[in-house]
C-alpha cells in the first residue's frame, strides 16, 4: 500500500467512524477486491456495502428487542411441536405470525389444560414476531407483572409505568388466573386492560376459561368488564390438548418398561 492508499485508506476508516457505519467499515477492503476482481460496477460495489451495512444494523436491533422483550428464548418455535396443534390453530397460526392482529390493537387468548404448550406457543409466536416482524413485544408472567404495577402504584408513578408498557405493541400476560390474588391486585390488572384497550395488543394465556374469571377479579362486574374489553378484538386459541409433560413421561415410563423387559 503507498502512501497515498494509505491515508486515504486513514481518511475513510475516520469518516466511516464518525458516520456510525461500522459493518462497512470492516468489510470494504474485502469487497472491493471482489468487485475489482469479479469487474463490479460502482454502483453494485455500493450496494453491496450498503446491504451488509443494514443487515447487521437490523441483526443487533432485533438482538436489543429480544433482549429487552424479556421473553424465555427457550420457548422458541424450532422447540414447539406442531404435530400437536389442532388443525384449526395451526391454520391461525399462519395468519397470526404475519403480525396483522398487533396493527388492528387486537388481542390474543390463548387457553387450555395445565401442560398443553400455552406459554410455550405465545413465546414462540412472540418471537417470531419481533425476529421477523421487528414488532415490540414485552413478557411477564401475571404475578410478576401485578408486583411491579403495585410497587409503582405505592411509589405513585403507575401512570408512567403503564405509559413505559404503551410503547409496546403487544403487551404478554402469561398464567393468568394460575395463582390466587387479591382484590388490590387484580384491580391493577383491570386497570392496565383498560389502558390498553384499543391502544395495544394484549397477549395472555390462561388455563381457566371465562367462566370461571370471577374467581380471578372476585366480583362479577369486574369480571365482565374485563372480558368485554379483552373479546371486544381479538383471536382466541384453544389447546384442549393432553399435557405434553405427561405425555413425555408416560413415553419416558413406557420405554423404561421395554428396556427392562428386554433385559
């Protein structure tokens, strides 16, 4: 490299500095040998800098939106077994990873046996969403997300923690109705559905149908205030499924027993 490469190879790094434009940064010298190589146009050479440029620029922000969304990355859809789906849900799930329902405000339910997948296909769909859709999606589990909205009600800034959750544009309240809460409590909830409602999407899971939801709000008016605000938009999905632990241990169990009597 002479001298005069040199500094304008000097001048550029600077400059690619000072205009935040690292993925270009580290790959224009390898590009520009290829495109000298394979007779690239500018314009192509451009482009292809540009494109390596927005792909990691949109790599690190869905990194930061998983991050932030708090979700069990785990739960993923490469770990969820379809095979299990009713036929009707995995048609709704073809429409609902397209991310439509989070554009019209409207609300997902998902419901079903203890151990049927709920939490585990929210997750998965969330994910999906925020990876593929770029969407803004928070979790919580509904004990976890009553204990903050309380502390902030105590600390009297609730306003301004429901307004840090608004920003999102699907708001996941997983187990909803799995542990017994109070009156206070439950209140908050209503209080947090009622902001949301027609402002942003409500993603929840429960394994009570709604029925039996007063016995979540303890009072009936309540009770259908909420489920009016929740069904007012939204898809419901039913798992009236087998518990898949019981399934894997029953399959775990039954192989043992074929393993021993092959002994």
């Amino acid at each position: 490299m002479n001298g005069e490469s040199g500094q304008v190879r000097t001048a550029l790094v600077e400059n690619l500095k000072e205009l935040h434009l690292p993925a270009i940064r580290g790959c224009f010298e390898e590009t520009a040998r290829r495109a000298e190589k394979e007779t690239l146009s500018y314009e192509r050479y451009l482009l292809e800098l540009a494109q390596r440029e927005c792909e990691e620029r949109r790599r690190k922000r869905i990194g930061k939106l998983l991050k932030e969304s708090g979700l069990p990355l785990e739960k993923s859809l490469a770990n969820f077994d379809g095979k299990r789906l009713p036929v009707k849900v995995s048609r709704q799930m073809k429409v609902l990873l397209e991310g439509g329902f989070l554009d019209r405000k409207e609300n997902l339910l998902i419901f079903g046996n203890p151990g049927a997948g709920k939490s585990h296909l929210l997750c998965a769909i969330a994910q999906e969403l925020i990876a593929v859709r770029g969407r803004k999606i928070k979790y919580a589990t509904c004990p976890l997300l009553v204990q903050d909205l309380l502390a902030a009600k105590r600390d009297l800034r609730l306003g301004k923690e429901i307004k840090k959750l608004a920003k999102y544009d699907g708001l996941i309240i997983d187990e909803m109705g799995y542990v017994q809460q109070s009156r206070e409590e439950m209140e908050i909830v209503f209080t947090l559905l009622a902001e949301r409602y027609e402002r942003g999407s409500v993603l929840l899971t429960s394994n009570l149908p709604f029925s039996k939801w007063e016995g979540i709000f303890k009072d009936a008016m309540t009770t259908a205030a909420a489920i009016d605000r929740l069904v007012h938009h939204c898809v419901i999905l039913e798992l009236n499924i087998p518990s898949y632990r019981m399934e894997q241990a029953k399959k775990n169990r039954d192989a043992g027993l074929e393993s021993a009597e092959a002994k």
